[in-house]
C-alpha cells in the first residue's frame, strides 16, 4: 500500500518510429480540455529528447487483452529538458 493520497504509477510502453524501441513510461498527469479531449502526460526521457511535435507514438498498456493492438497517439509536446512526452486524445463514440 502507498502513502495515502498518493497517486498511482501506471506504466505504459511507448514506441516511435524515429526510436523503433519501447520504453516504459509512468503516467504522470492527464489534463482535461473538453468532453473528448484529453491529454497525458509520461515520464519517458529518452524519448523526449527524439520526436516532436506532430509525430506519433505507439501506446501499448502491458497486461491488458484488450485492445489487442497498439495505438497511434499524436505527440503534443515532448521536453527533453524534463524528459516528459505529453500525448493528445480524442474519444470517439462511446
């Protein structure tokens, strides 16, 4: 059990075609725009400092079934001075 109040790590791989690796990134915050629109935010230093802006990553959450494939997520900003990758999402449907 962690302290309490404190905020669960999740972990996630991301993959990139200008990396063409996977790294393991914990969640580190997801900000709300608009019903729909989301964006979050993962510790992934290495990545950080290899896309941009406009590119896209591979999401995979390790030990789900489903969904059974990777997903494309465009990259919104990624810092290689804080080594942090903020990805934006859009729901459709549901």
């Amino acid at each position: 059990m962690g302290r309490a109040g404190a905020r669960p790590v999740f972990s996630f791989k991301l993959e990139s075609a200008a990396v063409r690796s996977d790294h393991r990134a914990p969640l580190l915050a997801r900000r709300l725009f608009t019903r729909g629109l989301f964006s979050v935010t993962f510790s992934a230093p290495s990545l950080a400092s290899a896309v941009g802006p406009g590119q896209f990553v591979m999401l995979e959450v390790p030990g789900r079934v489903r969904p059974y494939l990777r997903r494309a997520y465009s990259v919104a900003d990624a810092r290689a001075d804080t080594g942090q990758v903020e990805l934006l999402v859009k729901t459709i449907g549901a």
